[in-house]
C-alpha cells in the first residue's frame, strides 16, 4: 500500500514534504509491516521491490539515513512462519536488505507470537511494544554513528 501506485502511495511523499517544511530529516527510516502480505499471496520479488520503492521516496527526497526492515508477517495468529505465504512475504522483507542502497536488517518481530506479546492475536500489547521497542533500538544503536 506504501509503494508508488498503492493505496497510501499518496501520503508518504506528504508526510517527507511536511517533515521538510518542518526542518526536519530522519535520523532512521524504520519499516515495520507486512502482516496483510501474506494473505494477499504478495510473493518475495515484488515485495522486496516495494520495500524499496518506498524507500527510494525518501532518498529523492535527499535523505540518506539507514532504513531498517523489520522482519513480520503475523496477523492474527492466521500467518504461520514456516507456511509458503509467509515465507514469501518473510522472504521480501530479507532481500530487500542491500548495504549499497542503506538498507539494513531488523528485528524478527514475528518471534513475538502469542499473548504474552500480543493482546488481540494480532497488535502487540504493552509487553509486545516494549519488546518490539528494545529489538529496533538494539538495531539502530548498532548502526548509529558516534558523536565527533
């Protein structure tokens, strides 16, 4: 839906405008979705070529900051690591990684499965969001840059 020509294509170059107008420019692009992939048969080509479309939007934009892709596709308890839809959508999201184009790995957040993690099946609940929260800032502490 991100992706140029998607349903919400729309609203990213708005927000980029907006952020600039602003005068502010991302220290990260995190990328965290992919539950609904799976149930569209979305396979790992065309996503992983999505995944890097949206990104692209932010680079002609003229920013060059890592975007990290997380890794998921659970959407309730209905998308099961291991099946070929998942796997596919899995799949996109781990090549679209390419150290040329600043584009690096995130967190498997599919690993936080269950209630303890997530209230509804689905949307992850408070120990979820934290534990989602400490998975990317691991990530992105290991790619920032230390202050001069």
């Amino acid at each position: 839906d991100w992706a140029p020509g998607g349903f919400c294509a729309g609203l990213l170059p708005y927000v980029i405008a907006r952020m600039q107008a602003a005068g502010l420019q991302p220290s990260f692009i995190y990328r965290h979705q992919g539950e609904a992939e799976p149930s569209l048969g979305t396979d790992r080509t065309t996503y992983r070529d999505r995944i890097r479309a949206e990104i692209a939007l932010f680079r002609a934009a003229g920013w060059d900051a890592p975007a990290i892709v997380a890794v998921t596709s659970w959407w309730l308890g209905q998308n099961i690591p291991g099946t070929p839809l998942v796997e596919e959508v899995r799949a996109g999201q781990i090549l679209a990684r390419s150290e040329a184009l600043g584009i690096h790995a995130g967190p498997d957040t599919d690993t936080l499965a269950g209630p303890v993690w997530r209230g509804d099946s689905a949307h992850f609940n408070a120990t979820g969001n934290a534990q989602h929260a400490a998975m990317a800032a691991e990530l992105v502490a290991i790619r920032a840059t230390p202050f001069a």
